[in-house]
C-alpha cells in the first residue's frame, strides 16, 4: 500500500475540534462500518493534540486486561505515577478521575468500545454513573467509537438503557463520495477515477491500496485477483467479522447479483422461509452492504421495492470474483483472468450502475446548495406504468415537489446520447404528474448534433459531462 497523506474529512474533523474547543464535558458517539475509516480519522485528531489525548483501543479480553492498557496510556498523559498499574476495574479509573486535577482539556478516546461492553454486561451502566457523578463536572472531551452498529444502538439509543440520553453529539462515519474519492487519484484521469471509485467505492482503506502510477487493470490484477492482494479475500473477512452463517448472507447477494431484485424472487432462488429471508436481508441493509429502494415519490412500505447491492466492491466481488475464486487460487492467471473475464461491454455494464448512483450523488449536491429551479422533496429511481402509452417506464434518477420535476437518463456508454434516446427520455415523462418538468442528461461522451439540436434553445435541459460531474 502507498503512503498518502491524511485525506479530506474537513467537516469531520471540523465538529471534533468544536468540541475539544468546548469548555464543558462533551461526550461524542462515533460509529460507522468497518473499514470506513473511523480509527484513522482519530488517529489524526489525536496526534494533532498528543499532549491531551489518551487514546485506547478495547479488545476482546477481559475487564482487567483492558483496564490495565488503558491506565498505560492515561498515565502517558496524566504522569500520574505507578500505582494506577494495580488498577483493575472501571471503577478503578472513574475514582481516580475524580480527585485527579484536569487543569487542561482532556480527550479520552475510548476506540471499538463494544467490546467493553460484551465482556461486561454491566459496563454501561459504571459508565453512565461515572459520567453524571465524576465526568461531567471535568475538563474531559470523551469518545466512544464503535463498529458493531446494532449493539451501539442498543446501548445509546434504547431509552431504557443507562447510557440513553448521555451523549453531547453523535457522528456516523460514511464512506467517501465519488467527489472526495478523487483526491486519491490525482494522476488519473476523470474517467479513471471514477472506474477506481466503480469498483473500490468509498472506503478508504480500498482507495488507498490503488497506485495511481500504473492502470487500474494493473492495480485490479495486484490487489484483487492475486491470491496475495488484500482485496481477495476481504469480503470472506468482512463478513466473518460481523455475521454468523455467512453462507447464508452469501446466497442472498449472490442471488441479487443474478438479476433477483424483488424480495419474492430472492427468497425463491435461495430457497428458505420468508421471515428467515427477510430478517437477514435486514441485516444486510443495516450494515450498508445492500439498499431496498421503493419509487421516487411512493410510500416507504409500497409493494413495488426492489433490492441491490449499494456496497461498491461487495457487487464487485459478487459480479467478478467469487464465482471463479477457485481458479484463481493456482489454475489461471490473474493476467489471464482478467482478460478472459473483464470485457469492455461487461465492465461499462457493471460501472454504468454505478454511474447512476454518482449521479445521484452529484444531483442531491446540487439541490443542498440551491443550484437547482426548487427544492426536491423526494429523489431516486422511478419505475413503473407509463399510462399514455401503456408500457412498463424506467427513469434512472428523478427529483420532485409537487408541482416540479428533474427526469435523468444516466448513460454510461461509448457512444453519444442519441435522439431515439431522447425521446424515450421524453416518453418517461408522461408517468410523471408535475406540471413543470427540466430533464438532466448525464452522459460519459455526451450528445448527438441531432440531439442538440433539438434542445439547444430550451432552458429545461441540461447535459452533464464527467468534467461536470468532478
């Protein structure tokens, strides 16, 4: 992996420091999936004020052990002296806090502190008692970060749980946008980067792994079809980490990743009960590997939801590697492999999906900053009957308030948009019952000279190119 400077996280970066600036207790809960980034981003908080924070990291051991590495780490801090090596609980700590003077701000970043917790029911509760008795009359800014999204939720959010209500401030870490995902790659080219943020997505981890000095094929054979590549086996680890009967999880996105989209047709091809299906495909959602989508504009619990795979490298993996990974290990090539198996058609079809989601990303920029005619009250994909003229309708991204609408094609291909494609764009407007409608055309090699023609003197259009899109 290529060492690369600390990269974007501003407003991140920004809110931590507004309340390391405060002068009353904060206490912040820091969340997100794994690998998205979190302990690097306080990794850089912390050395910005090494002489303030006290950074520890929970395991799975005991309650001894790890107050045992977390009074090393205090005691590089505070200077307190030996004797808080004989400390053995929590409440060891939180005693000695209160009668220690904290003259400057104190930062205690408490990092996967859900592994405190599961090998101490009681944990939160010491936690919760120390904070209204001891922490909050103290200079200390203190964080909790975790990765386990269900089991933080319980603990902070659960109003009957002891740590409800307690928290100052609360940041869920997202994976990098496409945008923020260039500055990874300044030798690349637009076009370049996007395939990288195709195939990688947001996080940071991924990104970094791609050396910019050479092709992104050179970089795909290296880092995800060589048996020696952190890539190749991430997903197996990623979903060892964080389920049990990962098989079973498997079988879905596999089956997604086969063109089932429906919650019918997934449970069909994996073959289990309804209520199995549908309590693991939660699973999958909450952890952001797959999304449920309704049409723009329709009711949340509407019977025409479609599901996919959101997560970049998890579709990725499901569409190119998985299927093959035995050959992989000693009976091709990834040389081979790949050019067996990397077609420029399959590639433009597998990144044209995700093209639609950059777009989506770029369009509900727009809007946030007041670029756009009105403001969206709902934005996403559309789909459904075209009642004029009594055919089943696509529209990749569409935006709406009740009397506005932007109808987007997303078009990912090496030729230009067309006028039989502007009218079928056109066509997909008669499904949609605002009367002022602007349509956006996003395209990699932009617009026939008889498509701009066509609407060269109409304001309600736009064409959006890659340049645009970074």
């Amino acid at each position: 992996m290529k060492s690369k400077s600390f990269i974007g996280r501003q407003k991140e970066l920004n809110l931590l420091e507004s309340l390391y600036l405060s002068k009353k207790f904060e206490m912040l809960i820091l969340h997100g999936r794994r690998r998205v980034g979190k302990s690097y981003l306080l990794s850089h908080f912390a050395n910005l004020h090494s002489k303030n924070v006290v950074y520890f990291t929970g395991d799975k051991s005991s309650e001894k052990n790890n107050v045992k590495n977390f009074c090393e780490e205090l005691n590089k801090v505070l200077a307190a002296g030996d004797f808080i090596k004989s400390f053995t609980t929590w409440n060891d700590v939180y005693s000695f806090l209160k009668n220690a003077e904290i003259k400057e701000r104190l930062v205690l970043i408490i990092d996967e502190f859900t592994y405190l917790y599961n090998s101490n029911p009681a944990y939160d509760s010491e936690l919760q008692n120390a904070i209204d008795k001891i922490l909050k009359l103290k200079n200390i800014f203190l964080i909790l970060c975790g990765s386990e999204v269900s089991v933080i939720e319980e603990i902070i959010d659960n109003s009957t749980k002891p740590l409800y209500g307690r928290k100052t401030a609360e940041l869920k870490l997202l994976p990098f946008t496409y945008k923020e995902a260039r500055e990874f790659f300044p030798n690349y080219s637009n076009e370049e980067a996007l395939v990288a943020y195709s195939i990688l997505g947001g996080i940071p981890l991924y990104l970094s792994l791609f050396d910019d000095s050479i092709s992104i094929k050179e970089n795909v054979i290296k880092n995800c079809l060589s048996t020696t590549g952190y890539l190749f086996n991430e997903i197996e680890t990623l979903l060892r980490m964080e389920l049990k009967e990962t098989y079973f999880y498997k079988n879905i996105m596999l089956a997604i990743n086969a063109g089932a989209s429906t919650f019918n047709s997934i449970k069909d091809k994996v073959d289990e009960e309804a209520a199995k299906v549908a309590k693991y495909m939660n699973v999958l959602i909450h952890l952001g590997f797959i999304k449920k989508e309704v049409p723009c504009g329709e009711k949340e619990k509407s019977r025409n939801t479609l599901y996919s795979i959101c997560d970049n490298y998890f579709a990725f993996y499901f569409a190119f590697i998985f299927k093959h990974q035995n050959m992989l290990n000693g009976l091709i090539s990834p040389e081979l492999y790949y050019e067996r198996e990397f077609t420029k058609e399959k590639l433009n079809s597998f990144i044209g999906l995700r093209f639609e989601a950059m777009c989506e990303t770029y369009l509900k920029n727009q809007f946030y900053n007041g670029k756009m005619p009105f403001f969206a009250e709902n934005l996403g994909r559309w789909w459904g009957n075209n009642p004029v003229l009594k055919k089943q309708e696509e529209i990749d991204l569409l935006a709406i308030d009740s009397k506005n609408a932007v109808i987007c094609e997303c078009k990912y291909t090496e030729e230009p948009f067309d006028e039989k494609e502007l009218k079928d764009l056109q066509d997909s407007a008669l499904c949609i019952k605002q009367p002022n409608k602007f349509f956006m055309i996003f395209s990699k090699n932009g617009i026939t000279s008889g498509v701009r023609k066509q609407i060269e003197n109409n304001s309600n259009y736009s064409i959006i190119t890659l340049e645009d899109l970074f």
